[in-house]
C-alpha cells in the first residue's frame, strides 16, 4: 500500500501492499485489531460480533441534496456499489470482506487493482455508525486504487453510490498516518451517532524484511449530503 517515500522493494518481493492493519469496531463490545494478509498471520485473536445502530427513524429523501448540517444521523442499511474521489481519479467498484476462522479481515482480491473493500458485517456507507473501506496502494503488478489516498484533503469530497440508488456524499475532515504497531483503533472507529466513513491503505516506510509497510493512511470523513443516482 503507497506510502509518500517507500523504499524501493526488492522487485522479487511479493506485492509491496502485503498487509492492512484494519481494526473494526464493535460497537457495544470494545474494539479489536485484526490484520489483512495475502498470508495468514499467526496470533490474530477472533473477532467478536459487530453491531451497527440502527438507521435514523426519519431520514432524508435520498432524492432531496442536503446540507451538511440537515443531514440525518443515518440513512437505512443499503450495501454500496461503487466509489468516487473525483480529486484522486478514484472510480471503482465494491467487493464485501469479511473476518476470515483465523480471526484475520479478508483482503480485497490482488489480482485487481481497481478494487475497494468494505467491511460487511459493520456500517454501510451512509448508514449510522463507522463504515471501513480499505484499498490496496499497490500489488504485485503495481499501483492500485488507493495509490494517491494520502494526498486527500479537509474538504475534499467522497461519493458512495449504493444498492437503494442513493449517492452519499462524505466530506474528508482529516488524512493521517498511523503506525500498525500502535494503531489507535478506539479513536479511528469511535461512533458519535452519525454516519462516519474511515477509508485505509497502507503508508509510511516499506520493510523489506517484513514485505510490509509500517503505517496506515486513514481519512476520516463524515456523511455531508445525499442525492439520488
């Protein structure tokens, strides 16, 4: 997954993106880190359940836009199908993960670079609660959909347009890099009631011994306005 100055990997190596540290909340049961590999990791404790709050009870019309501060806690539950950052020419289709027997958070497939993920068993995008959708920076035949992830600003704006026909529109408040081995997972999945979006690759220094980068760039949104496709 890119970083801003990786070292160079040995081009033998296997893809540069080997692993995502992508914690995910339960909410009502604490948090918990898992790891998604292309191998398994030894260690991963099981993921309990997850639980998303339920959608507002009054939502706006997914035809009527809305301000930022109009914008109900949530919409109801719709999976997404596609994403759109128009600022990092992002424009790529959805692939459910899940948390693997071995407690691990499946990664999106390699073999495709134009490919997000979304945690399925969480918040969809738009509903009430903390929706993961991670990506890979690069593979092993190069870069990948969220290569450019880091370069996002405040104010710059994610579209997720989902199954109901609804187009949820994320306002980024903040980009940062956290380090895997000290990951804050409590204040990158933290629910306040509103629907969150947390989109994650990988970022920082590549280590060649570990095939792995050290951080994860993680943006931090939340839902701004609604419209229909």
């Amino acid at each position: 997954m890119a970083a801003p100055q990786p070292s160079d990997p040995d081009p033998a190596s296997p893809a540069l993106g080997r692993s995502l540290l992508w914690p995910v909340v339960a909410v009502g049961l604490g948090f918990l880190l898992v790891y998604n590999s292309f191998d398994a990791s030894a260690g991963v404790p099981s993921a309990p359940a997850v639980v998303s709050l339920p959608a507002a009870s009054s939502p706006a019309s997914p035809d009527t836009p809305a301000s930022a501060s109009a914008v109900p806690p949530g919409l109801p539950r719709s999976e997404p199908e596609r994403i759109s950052i128009r600022s990092i020419a992002v424009d790529a289709p959805f692939t459910p993960l899940a948390v693997g027997p071995s407690g691990q958070l499946e990664a999106p497939p390699a073999n495709d670079a134009n490919l997000v993920g979304w945690f399925k068993d969480g918040a969809t995008p738009g509903e009430r609660g903390t929706s993961v959708v991670a990506g890979h920076v690069d593979t092993r035949t190069g870069p990948a959909v969220f290569l450019l992830l880091r370069t996002l600003k405040a104010g710059n704006t994610v579209d997720i347009t989902r199954e109901d026909g609804a187009v949820a529109t994320f306002e980024v408040d903040s980009v940062e890099t956290f380090s895997k081995a000290d990951f804050p997972s409590k204040r990158v999945y933290s629910d306040n009631g509103t629907a969150q979006l947390r989109l994650i690759t990988c970022g920082g220094a590549y280590d060649k011994k570990k095939k792995d980068y050290e951080d994860n760039v993680v943006v931090f949104a939340h839902l701004a306005s609604v419209r229909s496709t």
